[in-house]
C-alpha cells in the first residue's frame, strides 16, 4: 500500500511543500509511483521520515542530516551528542538571557539610569542584548504598546514561558522549513507563517495591527539584536530575515485578520 504526498504530509504534519523539497534534494524520495505519475511513500518511506523529523526537531540542518543518512557507517551517536553539547550550551545562554531580561526590565521600569561603567558592572559581558534592550527602550518605549508588552511580559509565569517558547520553536522550525523550501514570500503559507506571528506577539505581548507587526518585521532586517530574539544565529539562514519582513509585508495586504 502506498501513502499519497497529502497523506504523508497530514500524518507528519508538514506541508507538502516541504515533502517536494525532500524529495528535489534526494533527503526523502518515495518509493513508487502512482499510474497517473504521483508521488506514493511505502513504510519505509515513513520510517525515513520520522527519523528526519527527529533530526529537524533537533536542529540538525538538512545537509547534515542528508549526510548521517546517507551513511551506514555513520556514528549517528557522535553526532548526537554533538547536538546534545549545542543545546545546554543553547539553554545556558537563554537561561542568562532571561536573566539579562529580568534586570533590563527592572532598570527601565525603576528609571534608574547607569553609566557604561555601571552598566557592565550590573549586567557582566552580555552587552549586546543589553544594548538591544535599551535602543528598543530609547525607540519603542514612547508607545503604549511597548509599555504594555514589557508588563505582561514581567506577569508571565514559569509556565506561560514554557508554552511561548514551545510555541515559538514549533513556529520557528516551519518558517525555516518554508524557507528551505524556496516558498514565495507573498504565497499563502508563507503569509500564513506571518499571521500566525502576529497572533503570537498578541497572545503574549501586546496588541499587533498589521501596521505594527510591519515595523517589527522591518526592525528584523534593519537590526541583526532584534531578529536573533526571533530566529538564534545559529540558524539563520542569508535572506531569511528579509523574507519574513516580505511576507509580513504581503499578509498585511492581503488584509484579512479576524480575531
């Protein structure tokens, strides 16, 4: 029995999108082919996938992930726990940001004003999130929104930061999937990826006009700090940043945002 590219893609929760572009790159070709000429995966197909999916979970980038299965003799091992060294070291840097955050937060809303000396001494060597937070202080404070944003963001519970950043992960690893994919910005996955970012910054922050949302999506490609809040180096793609300002763009236009 074979599986159609709809199907596989329903049970995998990916776009087909993504499952053409497996197949293009020769990560994941099915294994036979309809008579009418479509794509049909077999169980062992599934069984790569899944395994492929584990890996992107990960954040293992497709052209490693290609090379440890493409190789028997691969130490997948190794290579795991290479990825398991990346993360704690990953988790120890959110972990200070939080941190860095937290004090931010506390020197904007007490107005306390520190000199660089000052500074350094409070925050340690993470000066360039802290610069971040204060630039985006000096241009976004004025705003009712960046007030509102910064005291539900102080109100978040250890929980409701688990769900954001799940959220944010699950969000992020489909914007690179789209991306990797060669999806047009102004189709209607990739304005679906904006929308569905606007509704986070709502849900979590503040209120998100499409207006809104396209200065946020502008500051991504005009500040390198801002779209490393959304998208950690590592991961970045060239162009990337760009893309997402451009779909945002585009699902703006489109103009259709029910609540």
């Amino acid at each position: 029995m074979g599986y159609s590219v709809g199907q596989v893609a329903e049970y995998a929760g990916v776009t087909v999108r993504t499952l053409h572009h497996y197949d293009k790159t020769g990560l994941l070709s099915p294994g036979g082919r309809s008579p009418a000429g479509y794509r049909l995966y077999d169980d062992a197909d599934l069984a790569r996938l899944q395994q492929i999916l584990f890996y992107r979970e990960l954040g293992f980038p497709l052209d490693e992930i290609a090379a440890i299965m493409a190789d028997p003799a691969a130490r997948a091992l190794d290579h795991l726990r290479e990825r398991h060294r990346r993360l704690n070291a990953e988790i120890g840097r959110l972990r200070r940001l939080v941190e860095v955050a937290e004090r931010a937060m506390e020197v904007q809303e007490t107005g306390v004003r520190l000199s660089p000396e000052e500074r350094f001494e409070v925050f340690g060597d993470v000066s360039f999130d802290l610069s971040y937070a204060t630039d985006a202080h000096l241009k976004w404070g004025a705003g009712e929104g960046y007030r509102q944003a910064m005291a539900r963001a102080a109100a978040h519970t250890e929980e409701d930061w688990r769900r954001l950043m799940a959220e944010a992960a699950s969000w992020r690893g489909r914007l690179l999937d789209a991306y990797d994919a060669d999806t047009a910005h102004d189709s209607g996955p990739a304005m679906d990826l904006a929308e569905e970012h606007r509704r986070h910054v709502e849900r979590w922050f503040t209120p998100c006009p499409p207006e809104t949302h396209c200065r946020i999506a502008d500051d991504y490609v005009e500040d390198a700090r801002a779209f490393a809040l959304v998208v950690p180096a590592p991961q970045q793609r060239p162009g990337l940043a760009r893309f997402l300002r451009e779909a945002v763009h585009a699902n703006a236009r489109r103009g259709t945002h029910p609540r």
